[in-house]
C-alpha cells in the first residue's frame, strides 16, 4: 500500500475505515469545538520571517529532555484507548516512537498496559500519564508500576478533574468495544467505561472515579511518593506555571487537552509564549494541541518550547499500517 506522507492523509483515511464511535473519541473537542479548531488555525496565523544564506548543511534536530537524548524534538502524547484504531495500539506506537529515537508517553487510561507496553519497547523512553484517583492508593500502585516498567517521568494531567462534554460521545453513548478492558487495572475499574446509563461512558467513569477535589497539595504529595521527574500538563497560564516551578516539578506541558475539556480556552501556540517568559528557565516547557507539521514544530520551538508532542492522530497510523513503526 502506497505510504501517506502527512498527518491529514491518516486522518483522511480514518475518516473513512475507522468504528464511528471510535473515530467520534478520537476527533471530537468539548462544546462548539471552537478550540479545536483554533489548535489548528493559530498555527497557521504565525508566519516565519526567513533569513538566508545561512549554512544548513549539516542540521541536527536531536535535543536532550530531561536529560535524555531524543533524535528529534517530538514525541508522542498520551492519547487513551489506542487498541480502538489497531489491535497493537499503544505497542505499536511505542515501538514506533523508539524507532524514530524519541519519548512515548502512555496514557492512564491505556489498552495496553504499563507491563506490556514496557515488554513491547524495551528501549523506548517512555513517560506515564497520571490521573489523581479519589483512592490515593490507586495512584499510588500506578506510580510504582511505572518505576519497576523503568518509565522515566510521570506526567500528571491538572485540567481534567471533570472531562470535558463532547456531544458525540454524548450522542454516541461511548462506551469501549466489549473485546477492550482498561488495561491498567483488574477488577471493575477496567470495565467501568463500558457501561453507561445515559451518556459517554468515559465521563461517567472520571465522574465517579477521578477526584475533582485535587489541588496544588497533591502535586506535593506526588513529590513525597516518587523520584520521577514530574510534567504538568493542562497547564495555559503564566500564574499556574510559576506555581508548579516553584513546587519544583521538572516541566509544564503548554497544552488544553486537544481542545477535549473546555470550549474557547486559547490554542496552545497562543499561551505558550507567556509561560515561556515565566518560568524565566526553571523548569522545561513543551507543547500539544494543533501540530501537524515540520513548520508547526518549528513556530513552536521559535516560540520558547523545547519539546513538542504528538496526539491523536498517532491513533490513525497504526489503523492504516498495521505497524506502528510507519510512520507518516
């Protein structure tokens, strides 16, 4: 099969093999979807101003991250529930990211787990994505499995004590196909997602699960539990920035959660350059939300960020592939 050779070509093909109620999860921004877009368009909005003659004979795009060596400045973000665009989902795209000599970040809310993704990409650089659970001893085992699976840092989610109204999970009564488990837990939290009452099943199960009670003084108590650099993400303005640098966590991740929490919040690129003036240098600071291309990468990169993340269209490769290892 003929290889794509840009995200929108995935995501085209997506739109037309892919489960509507997995492609809706995936695609779909809180409210009006206004920010969603936004993501996009503000990208386009930043024109460069070029310099010539300039020698870039020999260009290196490899950068350190928290003290690791990456190949290129991005890596692939947690983005939930992989295995619904391809039976490999989160092994894939990890395996995939290793081969291209950068981080992936697995998601909580992962089908694949934190052994098996460990198992699947033993030489990936991997990052876990954390919720903070009303059951503190819930969170506490995830950070523990992610030490011993040698992942090396922990990014915690700080937007998403609700999760955002997206109508068509709404509409759709999204639940995860039968065959699919949450693949981070054993007993009823791995199935809860798959039953809903009257609406989206993964509201539900943040709703009775997640705590919305969470404060600056569980990224402290975060802190006391591990040795893993902790990343903020979710985090859109200067105020929160200088508050998580001064608790000492090792990044902010400039991101509004593709647009899937709250309608009309700013396109990442837009809050990026404040935060970045912040932090004055503290701590490191990345991006999500609306790339789609080298020039993306580079206007965020022109702006202040060291790192830049990938989201849901790493969902839409494997489906096409089969092989996570093709990327676009």
């Amino acid at each position: 099969m003929a290889r794509f050779v840009c995200v929108d070509e995935y995501e085209e093909y997506a739109l037309q093999h892919l489960d509507k109620n997995a492609l809706d999860y995936y695609k779909s921004g809180a409210g009006d979807e206004i920010t969603l877009g936004q993501n996009k368009t503000a990208f386009k909005r930043l024109l460069i101003r070029p310099r010539c003659l300039r020698d870039v004979s020999q260009c290196d795009a490899s950068t350190t991250v928290l003290g690791h060596k990456v190949a290129m400045p991005v890596g692939v973000s947690p983005t939930a529930m992989q295995r619904m665009a391809h039976p490999d989902g989160e092994c894939a795209n990890a395996k995939a990211a290793g081969a291209m000599g950068t981080i992936f970040i697995l998601s909580t809310l992962s089908t694949s787990s934190i052994e098996e993704v460990a198992a699947a990409a033993p030489n990936t650089i991997k990052w876990f994505q954390l919720y903070i659970y009303k059951d503190r001893d819930v969170t506490r085992q995830l950070v523990e499995r992610a030490e011993r699976a040698n992942f090396k840092a922990l990014v915690l989610t700080v937007d998403a004590s609700l999760f955002g109204i997206r109508r068509s999970d709404v509409r759709n009564k999204f639940t995860l196909p039968p065959h699919l488990t949450l693949a981070n837990f054993t007993n009823e939290k791995a199935t809860d997602v798959n039953k809903s009452k009257k609406g989206s099943g993964i509201n539900e199960y943040v709703a009775s699960l997640f705590d919305s009670k969470i404060t600056w003084e569980d990224v402290k108590w975060l802190k006391r539990i591990t040795k893993l650099p902790i990343v903020l993400k979710g985090i859109l303005t200067a105020e929160d920035a200088v508050i998580g640098a001064d608790l000492g966590v090792a990044a902010i991740l400039v991101s509004n959660h593709g647009a899937r929490q709250v309608d009309t919040t700013p396109a990442s690129i837009e809050a990026l350059p404040e935060i970045v003036r912040a932090v004055e240098g503290r701590v490191e600071v990345y991006l999500d939300g609306g790339v789609r291309g080298g020039t993306d990468v580079f206007k965020a990169l022109a702006l202040g960020a060291r790192m830049v993340w990938e989201t849901p269209p790493v969902g839409f490769g494997p489906q096409r592939t089969g092989r996570g290892q093709e990327g676009p």
